[in-house]
C-alpha cells in the first residue's frame, strides 16, 4: 500500500482567498468590496473574553451643552408606556382592603378544607404577610401532615427560614 500526500496548492494572497470565499458564499468571482482580510478578527477560544477594539473616549464623552439630545437614547415619550396598568384604586385602598382580608382569614384557616400543602402555604402567606409568630405552630402541622416527602422538607425548611427572618427582625428592633 503506497501512501502518497496529495498536492494542494498554496493559496499565495488575499484577494485569491477572496475569491474562493467569495464562490463558496454564492458570489460572484469578482471580489467584494467589503471588510478586507486584514480587519477580519481571529475566532476566539472557548471560555476565553475576546477583546474589544479600542474606542476614542471623546468620541462617546457626554455633550457639555445641556440642550444636546443623547442619540442613543430614544426620547422617553417614543415608546407608550403599557408597562404599568392604571389600578382602579389606590395603593393604600389595596394595602387597607389586603389587611382586612388577612384580618379575617385568620380565623377561618382551620375551617378551610384545604389539602395539607394548600393549607400549609396559606398560612405561610399569613405568616409573611404579618409576621404574626402565633401561626408558626399550626403551619409546622399543616407541614408535618405533608403527604410527599420532598414537599414537606421543603415546607419544613420554609418554617425554619421564617423563624430565622422574625428572630432576627425582633433582634434588629
């Protein structure tokens, strides 16, 4: 068996390279007149932060003239702001009317036929919204009466964070 290196041919220059990238890419022979080989940048390593070209600071610096407009910022009235939705009431209408709610469902809590999970989460809600210590124990039941294994660590793991975040709030106060 007679193992013999094929001959290529060397390409000489760029333009000849043009070219051939200019065929494979479906152009024509003729070469482009786009980026030449020598502004074309070597790939990058993966994992490895390529460099950026050098960029002139007085080409970006900030005008001194106060009535110049930013170009590269669009005016803040271009785009309709859909953002934020317009609320029928106020905010301390809200915050009033949420207070009220937890007001009277902590009472109900245990009249809730509620899976032990829902009814865990529930009063893991009133917990955060109140900070109210005295439902710490009938949360850690609801937790304990957790069916799924997974779920009633991660409840019970709640429990320990919740009173982790009211010892150290009454510590800061």
């Amino acid at each position: 068996m007679d193992i013999q290196p094929q001959s290529t041919q060397p390409i000489s220059d760029d333009q000849e390279l043009a070219k051939v990238l200019a065929g494979v890419n479906g152009e024509s022979d003729e070469v482009s007149s786009g980026t030449a080989m020598s502004q074309i940048e070597a790939p990058v390593a993966p994992g490895a932060m390529p460099t950026l070209p050098a960029v002139d600071d007085a080409a970006v610096a900030p005008s001194s003239d106060p009535l110049t407009v930013d170009p590269v910022l669009p005016p803040a009235d271009a785009f309709p702001s859909t953002a934020t939705p317009v609320l029928s009431t106020a905010p301390s209408e809200l915050d009033s009317v949420k207070l009220d709610a937890i007001n009277e469902l902590r009472p109900l809590v245990d009249k809730l036929s509620l899976a032990p999970e829902e009814k865990f989460d529930t009063y893991l809600l009133l917990i955060r919204s109140t900070d109210d210590k005295t439902l710490i124990a009938p949360a850690h039941e609801a937790a304990k009466s957790i069916a799924d294994e997974t779920r009633r660590a991660q409840a019970l793991l709640d429990i320990i964070k919740e009173i982790d975040f009211l010892n150290g709030s009454q510590q800061q106060a």
